[in-house]
C-alpha cells in the first residue's frame, strides 16, 4: 500500500508517497526544484524539469532512469502520475549535481520527513 502526504518546507507543500512495501519515502522532483527555485509558479518550476529531464536523457544520465512515477493527488483532488525519487536518488543519483541547487537546508528537512 503507497500512502500520500505532503511534507512542508517553508511555503512549499512537497508532495511525497510512502511505500510501505519498500518502506520508502519518494517525493515529487517538481515540487522539490520549485522550493530550491523558490518558483511560486508550479507551471514554470514543472516546464524546467522536463526541460531538463530530456536534457538528462539524451546524455544518458541515470538520475533520471532512477526517477518512478506515482501516482499522487493534485490540488484538484485527482490523481496524476507525476516524477518521484527517493532522498537517496535525489541526492546522490545526480540530480542535484545537475539542479546545481540542492543545498544542506533541502536534505536535512527531507531526511527529518521520514518516519521513525
């Protein structure tokens, strides 16, 4: 069973799934490089990831084939697939080296979202 919830990181509300098989977080890659933006628009913080996403792609790069698609609920209450990674993946899979943002305040908060 996946389990949905937001962890909330100043303004931002970051979509995440807890899978309980794997007994894992994966959170939602738009929401985390709107935060590190700090982009208020979801639109132009989602238009940069697949920008970059193809970029990541075409070179190859296994950050994005690390990435899964989940299912979580959408401000309208649908449920969308939408690009996850696990803390792990978020931070040492590359996307972060790419990102160029990801800075020691984004991952001590993500850590402290998982459970005990």
């Amino acid at each position: 069973m996946k389990e949905n919830s937001f962890a909330v990181f100043e303004d931002y509300k970051i979509r995440r799934v807890y899978d309980e098989e794997s007994e894992t977080w994966y959170f939602s890659v738009v929401d985390i490089i709107q935060v590190l933006m700090q982009q208020p628009d979801y639109q132009a913080a989602r238009n940069y990831w697949k920008v970059l996403k193809n970029r990541l792609n075409k070179e190859g790069s296994e950050s994005v084939t690390k990435c899964n698609r989940l299912k979580t609920e959408a401000s309208d209450g649908k449920q969308y697939l939408i690009d996850v990674a696990d803390p792990e993946t978020l931070y040492e899979g590359g996307i972060s080296w790419y990102i160029g943002l990801i800075s020691s305040f984004l991952l001590p908060f993500l850590s402290r979202t998982l459970p005990c």
